[in-house]
C-alpha cells in the first residue's frame, strides 16, 4: 500500500459534509481533519501499489459535492 495526503478547499460552508462524505463512501480513506489555512481539509488514503492516483483523486475526490479544489502529495518512506 503507498500513502497519499489530499488537501481540499470546499466551497463555503461545506467542509464538514466533505469530510463526512468522504469517511461514508472512500474505503481507501485513512483519516481526514479540518485545518487551517488555504485548504479545508487534509486526507490520508492508502492506495494499491498498481492503482492509477490521478484516476482515484479525478473520479473519486474531485467529484464530491463541495469540493472546490484539491491539492495531491504522494508519500514516500514513513520514518514512524
């Protein structure tokens, strides 16, 4: 499994829904929580080795209701 960290901005008033959404219906979802700053919320998703994470953010993130934007980092190596 390879980590990858999502940022989402929601549009106004959403986040919450978002981030419910999102623990309802993204079995690869690790974790989700609320921050500050440019971004609503910040998501931890373990994907298959061989999963396509453009096709996974396109088709299974971008598409919820109240997401604006998303911001995709790939992990590497966890050191703890």
């Amino acid at each position: 499994m390879r980590a990858i960290f999502v940022q989402f901005k929601c549009t106004p008033g959403h986040a919450y829904r978002v981030a419910e959404a999102l623990v309802e219906t993204v079995e690869e979802l690790s974790e989700v929580y609320s921050t500050s700053g440019q971004f609503d919320l910040i998501a931890k998703f373990y994907l298959e080795p061989d999963r396509d994470t453009g096709h996974f953010v396109t088709e299974r993130l971008q598409t919820v209701e109240g997401v604006a934007d998303t911001f995709t980092t790939v992990a590497f190596k966890a050191f703890r």
